[in-house]
C-alpha cells in the first residue's frame, strides 16, 4: 500500500479529509442533480402550459361553433313549427278534419256529410252526420252505417268556440 494510501485510511486526519470529501462529493451530486431536475421539470412545466393555453383556445372556438349551431338549430326549429303549422292547417292528418260553426264537409270516401250546427258550446258541440244531429262531447265516438255494407265512427277529438276537430273513418262491415 502506498503511503498516502495508508495515511488517507489509517490516519484519524486521513479518514476525515476522506468523509469531508466524500460529504462534498454527495452534496455537489445532490445540488447538481437538484438544478438539474428543476431545469426539467420547469421546460416540461412550460410545455404543459403552452398545451392549456392551445386547448383553452380550442375549447373557446368549440363553445362559439356550438352556440352557433345552437342558435341555427333553435332557428330552424322554429321555422318548422310555424311550417308545420302552416301545413296542419291546409291539410291535417289523414281522416282529421277541422270543422268550423255552421260549414259541412262530405268525409270517409264520400260516405259522410258532417257539419258542425252553431257554435261549440261548454258541454259539447252539436254535430250532424248524414242529417241526423248529436250532442258531442271531445272524446265521443258516433257510429253510422250509411249503407249495409259500410261501417264508419266519426270520433270528436276537442274543440273550441271556433272550430271543433274530428276524425272519420269508415270500412266495410264484418260478415257475421
């Protein structure tokens, strides 16, 4: 063993210089390392940032694309309504028709004349159907036979003081 060698391990001097070098070795390793990892973390820190920042962007035109779709929709939903209004009011559903006070209409293939005699009152609305008047509340059904081999209902689905809404239908009755 050299001298120097053995005045670093077997001197009580020796062995000091040693664990104060050692301590200074861990110390700088442990500052460096530190510097190092903040240097890291700080470059991935602004990447994350730079990343919100881009996404908090994306997110803002999303939103605006949105409520502009939004808006566009709630525009086109009500253009519907009032289309579909239009429409219910030229030509309601099939076998429905909207009667108003005092008019007839001749209903179910031609089978049917129905009209509507005065004004609906609170109780009900006084129909004709194929000259025979009736007292109707919404929800009455009324079946005639205007010939043997027909079977029609005509049915009052509500009404008010301008017009009463019903339907009419016939087929052809059942052999027994």
């Amino acid at each position: 063993m050299s001298p120097r060698m053995y005045r670093v391990l077997m001197t009580r001097g020796g062995r000091f210089e040693l664990v104060v070098v050692a301590a200074i070795f861990v110390l700088a390793v442990a500052i460096g390392g530190h510097i190092y990892g903040r240097r890291l973390a700080l470059r991935e820190l602004g990447e994350r940032d730079a990343f919100i920042l881009f996404l908090q962007n994306e997110g803002g035109k999303l939103e605006a694309s949105f409520n502009e779709q939004t808006a566009k929709i709630a525009a086109l939903q009500a253009e519907l309504k009032s289309v579909q209004a239009t429409l219910d009011a030229i030509m309601p559903a099939e076998n429905t028709y909207n009667i108003h006070p005092n008019q007839s209409l001749t209903v179910a293939g031609g089978h049917l004349v129905i009209g509507l005699v005065g004004a609906p009152m609170n109780e009900g609305v006084n129909i004709n159907v194929n000259g025979k008047q009736q007292l109707a509340a919404a929800g009455t059904v009324i079946h005639v036979a205007p010939d043997p081999a027909t079977s029609c209902e005509v049915a009052v689905q509500s009404f008010d003081m301008f017009k009463a809404a019903l339907t009419a239908s016939c087929s052809a009755a059942k052999s027994r």
